[in-house]
C-alpha cells in the first residue's frame, strides 16, 4: 500500500473531504503509474479521483465501529516514533 494513503475511518474528528479526495488522488497515483497525466489522459485521470473520493465517502459513512475514537495527535506521535526507530537503524 502507498505510504501516503493513511487510514481515514474512525479518527475525531472525522476525516474531511480534503483528506479523502487527497487519499483518492494518491491511489490513482499509484495505480495509474504518474503523479501528471499527460493531457490526452487528464480526463480518465480525473474521472478515477472523482469516483474514487466518492467510494471512499460512502465507505467511511458506512462503517461502523465499537471502538472508541481515535486523537489524530496521538496517532501522529505514534507514528514519528515509528518513523524514528526505522529509520535510525543502521
């Protein structure tokens, strides 16, 4: 999986339409092989976000959970220090 793509269900607060389109535009990144799509390819290109964006937003309002919500915070500290320990071994 893409490391940009983060996980976007069950966090407080809920993920913003900026971060789903943000995730969809990454995965057509990836899948499509190009960070620019030529012009001849824009459209299909844009089309795929779109769709994708609202998948995912029907997907997260329709996942349920019993877990209690999580600090975006304390998930970004979790993962810098991931992030550390990776990367500061040699």
């Amino acid at each position: 999986m893409c490391r940009n793509i983060h996980t976007l269900h069950n966090f407080e607060p809920p993920a913003t339409p900026d971060e789903v389109h943000a995730a969809a535009l990454q995965y057509v990144r990836k899948i499509s092989g190009t960070t620019k799509p030529s012009q001849a390819n824009q459209a299909a290109f844009d089309l795929a976000v779109e769709e994708i964006t609202a998948a995912t937003t029907r997907l997260l309002g329709g996942l349920t959970t019993n877990a209690p919500p999580k600090d975006r915070e304390v998930e970004a500290t979790k993962a810098r220090a991931r992030a550390e320990i990776r990367y500061t071994r040699a």
